[in-house]
C-alpha cells in the first residue's frame, strides 16, 4: 500500500445529504440540504462532482449536473448513530466518539435557577432567554441590553448557550470572561454541549450587525477521540476554524496552524498554506458558513454558492496536492435551507476522498456511522484504539 503522509479532513458545515430512517423523532422527515441547493442557479461544482458527489446512495446524475462521467474519488454516505443533529455531536462522532444520550436543549429557555445564578456569578442581569435567531435576538433585544448593560441569553434547537453583548458595552475579552463562567456552571444535567460568545457591533436595531469574534466553549469529549489517539502516536492533529472550540482544545495541537477563522474563504486559504508545511497527521478544517450564515436563514442561493465557492478552491486545491496526501471531506448533520423552520435537519452526510494512494470510483454506499471516518484514519497509519468505535475502509479505498 502506498505511503500516506497527510490527510486533510474538510467538515463542510451542515451540509447533508438527505434525511435518515429516524428522522421523525427529530421532525425532519424530507430534509435534504444537498437535493436543495443542487437546485439553485448558484450551484456549480464540477471538482465535487467529477469526485462521485452525485453517485452516493440517494442521489444519480442529471443531465444538468456540470460532470457526467465516471467518479474520479471515493464516495459514499454515512449514518448518525449519535442522539443528535447538531455541531458538536455530529464532530465528536467523526472523530470516533458516539453520544447515545441527547444533550440537553432548552426549547422553554433555561430553568430560573440556571439564569439566577449566571445573574449572580456575573453581575449583571439576563434578557430574553428563549430560543431565537442569532440574527433577530439582537435586533429585538440589542436597544434594551445598551440601554441597561443586561446579556441577551438565548438558546436554539441545539443544546447551545448564548451571550450576544455589544462590544461598545461589554468588551469581547469580558464576554468571553461571562462564557467561562457559565461553562464551569453548566454541567451534570445541564452539560449543552456548547457556550457561544455573540458579539455585536451598531447603535441601533436598524444596524447591529455580528462580529467575527465569535468564540466557542464547548463541553469536554466524554471518550477518547481520533484526535487523542493522533497525539499519543505522536502525528499531528491540527485544527483549523472551530475545531478547537468543538473538542475544548482536548487533542488538538497546540501550534501556529490550530486557528479560529473568520471566514469559510480564510479557512481555505489556511488549508491551502498547510500544504507547504512539512507535518505527518491530520488537518482537521470546519467550514461553518454554510451553516451559519446560510442555513439557519433558509437561504438557499447563498448556500449553493457558498458550497460553489468550496468547490472553485477545491480545483486549486487539488493539483497542488503531493502523491502522500489525501483530501476528505464530509459534513456534520444537516440544515436544509428549503425546509421548514430553522434548525439543523437529521441527514446522512456526505463523504468524498481522493488522493493518489487511494482508488478512482469506490463506492463506499452507506456507512453504519460518522465514526469510521475516525476509524479509518487510524487505521491507515496503523493506531490501535480498541475503544474507539467504527468500521475502517482503509482496505476498501486504498491501492
């Protein structure tokens, strides 16, 4: 088998691929973000698709797809096993790590005792805590917290807790302060999965607007991941965008290339930059945009073309790749930008690779997990971890 020296594993946020068998308990039966935006006028991606993005379970090609040939890549599908549709149980299980009891969600906003006591362990008063758009929480809400410095707390389908503040009021090193003091409070039954910093700039409703300064504090992997399994080898595991935040920094490098983003465009031209280094591991990239700031606004044009402006990269990306590399790429859960409400949708996600040391045109169908990504990474460089669940393809997609 050929020597693979580096894989780069591209997350493109929220982008699934058509609803699982299970998803009625989640209310998402007839999601399918991927069968939505191929839709729109916007979506060109003839690198994805000469790759075998339109033969993976669910989909066949169409006389207007920009690629009709035979699959150049490997491709396929992959089941949730984990109890859950959003960011951090969707990475956790792709790094090998299954949640078989949901995290908490707050669809009534966080219990009176919750809020008393973030009240008291930060000074200042809560405002709103419901769930709510990112959006449309500072515009209903923005006026009142300048007027009387209080946080806008919300929540959403996600087990999430959020603190939007505008930087003219509460400093953004200070907001942060606020999001570690509600993560070290928030545990046992009211471990969310993630604490959000929202900050906001503007005067006014008319022109509030979100800054890129968002930053994540998430709750801590309860099992060994992919990523502790790298680092105990000793291989890279370099996380770009929020991976970092997703796994509260646990397996993850410490070094100049693990970096938050500020775009899906800056987190591919860092991706793109790696290539010049030398390192033996992983590059572990979230794209979050389409998630963010397309899917939960249900819009579906700004959605295809940012998967389009993936796939443009992708064709720069691809020739500069060397023979020891590989490229994949996959997603978290779903949020179909043309299905009802808001919220990450129960879906299959899509999973793509290539690499001169792998076959053209394997057809992985679908897979029983998230976790054999994790599964067949360690694999390839030869890392036991027994408690790590999952099925390799190692075999199945290797020359």
């Amino acid at each position: 088998m050929a020597e693979i020296k580096r894989i780069f594993l591209i997350v493109i946020d929220s982008c699934g691929c058509g609803y699982e068998p299970d998803a009625e308990l989640f209310g998402d039966v007839g999601a399918n973000t991927l069968a939505t935006i191929r839709r729109s006028e916007q979506f060109h991606c003839p690198n994805m698709e000469r790759l075998g993005l339109f033969h993976i379970d669910g989909f066949s090609p169409e006389a207007g797809d920009d690629f009709q040939g035979t699959p150049e890549g490997v491709y396929g599908r992959l089941r949730e096993r984990s109890m859950g549709k959003d960011t951090t149980v969707g990475h956790w299980e792709i790094a090998g790590v299954i949640s078989e009891k949901p995290l908490p969600v707050y669809p009534e906003g966080f219990p009176a005792e919750v809020i008393r006591e973030f009240e008291e362990k930060t000074g200042r008063k809560v405002i709103c805590n419901k769930p709510y758009s990112g959006t449309e929480v500072i515009r209903d809400y923005g006026e009142e917290h300048m007027k009387t410095g209080a946080l806008i707390v919300y929540t959403s389908a996600d087990s999430v807790f959020q603190i939007a503040a505008n930087e003219a009021v509460v400093p953004v090193e200070q907001l942060y302060e606020y999001c570690r003091i509600a993560r070290e409070m928030l545990t046992g039954d009211h471990g969310v999965g993630r604490v959000i910093a929202r900050p906001f700039v503007g005067t006014d409703s008319s022109n509030f607007q979100r800054t890129p300064r968002r930053h994540d504090f998430s709750i801590a992997p309860p099992a060994k991941t992919m990523l502790d399994a790298l680092q105990e080898a000793g291989l890279a595991s370099i996380g770009i965008g929020k991976i970092r935040d997703i796994f509260a920094g646990r397996g993850v490098d410490d070094c100049a290339f693990t970096t938050p983003t500020v775009s899906n465009a800056d987190g591919m031209e860092k991706t793109k930059a790696l290539l010049q280094e030398d390192f033996r591991g992983l590059a572990f990239v979230n794209l979050v945009e389409t998630d963010m700031t397309y899917g939960h606004r249900r819009d579906v044009d700004g959605y295809a073309g940012a998967v389009s402006a993936f796939d443009r990269w992708l064709g720069e990306f691809l020739p500069l790749m060397g023979k020891e590399d590989v490229l994949m790429i996959t997603a978290d859960h779903g949020c179909d930008p043309g299905f009802r409400g808001t919220d990450h949708t129960r879906e299959y996600v899509p999973f793509l690779a290539c690499g001169q040391a792998l076959r053209q045109n394997v057809n992985l169908k679908t897979r029983a997990s998230f976790a054999d990504i994790a599964k067949t990474i360690l694999d390839i460089w030869e890392i036991e971890a027994p408690e790590i669940p999952g099925e390799s393809f190692k075999k199945d997609i290797l020359l």
